[in-house]
C-alpha cells in the first residue's frame, strides 16, 4: 500500500483536549514546533521527559501545554524551577496567556521581589508555582510553600542550574516531592551531571534531542572577529552603524555591561543594560523596553540574560568572548528564534584563541576567525563597511568577506 509522507503535525494531533486547542488558536499557534510535537504527546501521558533543545525552539510550551492539561483533568499542582528571575516572569507569562482561561492560578517566587506578595499569592493555592531555586528554598524553610503536594516538575534550564552553582538547591527540592510525580527536565547541553540527576530522580525518562546537544541554531549566521582589547569598541561602533535592527550585546562582567552601555549611548544609541547590579524592575523595565523598540541595544551579562525571549533580534554581539562554551550557545541562541534568521558577532582578543577552539568543539564547526577591519579613527558620520585586511582561518573553511549590510 501507498505509504503517505511523513507530514508535519498539528495541534489536534498531540492529544491536546479541544478546549485548549481553542485556546491556541485564538492564540494563533497553528503548527507545534518539533520539541512540543515530540515532548507534548508523551508528557500528556504522565511520563518523564528530558527534552535537549535550546532555548527559542518552543519549549515552554512544549511543557506548560502538558503540565495545565494535567493539573486541569487529574488534579494536582505544579512547579517550574528556573535559574533567573527574568526566565520565571517569561514563563508565567506564558503559562497565564494559555492557561488564564481555563482558569489557572500561577505564583513568581523569585529572589529580588518582596516576600510579602510573594506569600499573599502562595496563600491563593496557585495550581502552579514558578520559581528560582534559592527563593523557592527560602519558602520551603519557613514552611510557606510545600512541595509535598508537586505532582508535575519542570526542572528548565537545569544545565545553567548547575552553572550557577544551584546543585545543592536542586538536590534539597528533589528529596522534598512526593515520590509519585512526573519530571520534565529541559537541557541545551546534556553534561554528565544532569545524566546523573535524571537518573538518580526520573522514572525511565524519555529522551528529546532537538538539537544536538552544544548546537547552534542553524538560521545563526557566525561570524567572529580578531580585534585587540582596545579596539572592541571602535568595532562595536562600526558595527552599530552598519546593523539596524534590535542588538543584544553580551559583556562579560556587570562593570563592562555598565561600561559598554555608557560608551554606547554616548555614540547616540538607545541603550539599556542587564545585570545584577540592577534591581528587579530595572531589569523589568530594560527588558519591556528593548522588547517596545525603546531601547535598540541591550548591554546583557549571561546570567541575566538567560530565557530573554525577544523576537526578531538581528544581531548578537559577544563583545567578550564567553569563558564557558556552553554560554556561546546560549547566547546566540538569542538570535534566529523561532524560524527566523540570526547573525551573531564574538570578538576574540588575541589571547583567546584557546576559547575559539573550544567553542568548535561544541559547536562541531569551524569557524573563520577575522583579523579586524579597519577602523576609523573617530566616530564615522555615515555608514561604514569595513574590509577585513587578513582572514586567519581555522579547519577547512574558506574566508567570508565581511558583507555591507544595507
Ligand atoms: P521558547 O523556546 O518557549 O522561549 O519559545 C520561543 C518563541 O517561540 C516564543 O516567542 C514563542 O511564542 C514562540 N513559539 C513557541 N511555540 C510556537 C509555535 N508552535 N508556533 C509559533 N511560535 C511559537
């Protein structure tokens, strides 16, 4: 018999009850993308899922679908463990657009936010708590919060977890679930100590890879540009004239963000900064800004930008080349979400070739590594395309010239 081709899924096919179907439509999410076409079915049958995808490839839905079906028709309650607080404010957010329907109560326990909203939201038995470990630890202490009543648990993001140093955390809110429960753990990389957590505390969980574990989006256009610590920021300003979309700058520490964020506004851009030497709603206010076009540039650190979700960024810039390559990753996964094409720019500082290489291993690429252009003495008054005076390059690619954009 004529066997069909294999055709992308839909919604209705997933096992999606249909008043949340509507829910989606109106919402205007028509095709599932291939995390949530694999994660949904088997999460909606109450089994453990370790999804390894990055972030922008559609995976809160991918969890939050499951996990509201679940709690609506078998009762029970929910929680989210994420590193940041701006990845919980995202996550609720999108939880509450799906969920606010049918009725669902949701609760942010984040660090930074007063504890006395916090507790008047927990007191309205939320069916799902969002939270960050430490924060959510401190309720767990003073009895606020019980995780005896968890029957569904997303642990997102659970690399950058371990990064951050949240190990201890994590371990603590795992003994802490009742022993029937289903875990969803969300990965971009998958390093041995997350193999070790979901086997020591998921049932025979099912593995998602959508990405390779360490890949980078395929629509990301990489670049990267050999260029002296001094010079970083006359090429960041041939670069800002040259792209004329929204641009996410990564710096390394709080003080550079702070620093390249004052340089930037100085060359006349609309800039804000991301960082934990910012309060809660500076942070809050950077972000809704960079996302209403307010501001064109966002000066991040990587922990603060963790789960920035923005559609539609041109262009990543890593003024400092990440020290972890598993940073690389997640950085310029903020650009070409969701389908769209990105572009991403590394600096490389002449001693950090050693990095370059690790990043390739990742990645499994090799990438061209681009003497700087040249540059102009001051400020450029009009656009300026530089021509790059050498191409080194590593591995078996050929040099790209540096295009004119516009
Ligand atoms: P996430 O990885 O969950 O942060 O999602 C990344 C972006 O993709 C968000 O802006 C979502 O709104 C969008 N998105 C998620 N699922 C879909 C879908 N099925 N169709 C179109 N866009 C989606």
């Amino acid at each position: 018999m004529h066997q069909p081709p294999e055709q992308t899924k839909h919604f209705e096919d997933l096992g999606i009850a249909r008043n949340f179907l509507e829910i989606l439509k109106r919402l205007h999410f028509t095709t599932p993308t291939p995390i949530q076409e694999k994660a949904i079915p088997i999460a909606i049958a109450g089994k453990d899922v370790i999804g390894v995808a990055q972030t922008g490839t559609g995976k809160t839905l991918a969890f939050g679908i499951p996990m509201i079906q679940r709690i609506a028709i078998h009762k029970g309650k929910g929680l989210v463990v994420l590193p940041t607080r701006e990845l919980a404010l995202q996550v609720e957010e999108v939880l509450h657009k799906i969920g606010s329907a049918l009725g669902l109560r949701s609760a942010v326990l984040i660090g930074g936010a007063p504890m006395g909203k916090q507790l008047q939201d927990v007191r309205k038995d939320p069916h799902i708590i969002v939270a960050t470990p430490g924060r959510l630890l401190d309720h767990m202490e003073q009895r606020t919060v019980s995780l005896r009543i968890m029957t569904i648990v997303v642990l997102d993001e659970a690399d950058r977890m371990l990064d951050m140093g949240f190990a201890p955390q994590i371990k603590k809110i795992l003994a802490a679930l009742p022993r029937e429960r289903q875990i969803m753990l969300f990965s971009a990389t998958m390093p041995q100590d997350i193999v070790r957590l979901a086997t020591q505390h998921m049932k025979l969980p099912l593995q998602i890879e959508i990405a390779r574990s360490g890949t980078v989006a395929e629509q990301v256009d990489q670049e990267f540009f050999m260029v002296a610590k001094e010079d970083k920021l006359r090429l960041l300003d041939t670069l800002l004239s040259q792209y004329r979309g929204t641009i996410l700058i990564f710096s390394r520490t709080k003080h550079g963000a702070k620093k390249i964020c004052r340089s930037v506004a100085g060359m006349g851009h609309q800039a804000a900064e991301i960082h934990s030497n910012r309060s809660l709603n500076q942070r809050k206010e950077a972000l809704s800004g960079f996302k209403s076009g307010k501001y064109r540039l966002l000066v991040a650190t990587d922990i603060a930008a963790r789960g920035i979700d923005v559609t539609g960024i041109e262009l990543v810039i890593n003024f400092d080349i990440p020290d972890d390559p598993g940073d690389y990753v997640h950085r310029v996964g903020r650009t070409g979400r969701a389908g769209q094409v990105g572009k991403a720019i590394t600096f490389v500082a002449p001693d950090q070739r050693g990095k370059v290489r690790d990043i390739e291993r990742l990645v499994r690429k090799n990438v061209t590594l681009s003497q700087t252009p040249e540059l102009p003495a001051h400020r450029p008054s009009a656009v300026h395309s530089p021509a790059p005076r050498h191409a080194r390059h590593y591995g078996a690619h050929s040099p790209r010239q540096h295009r004119r954009r516009r």
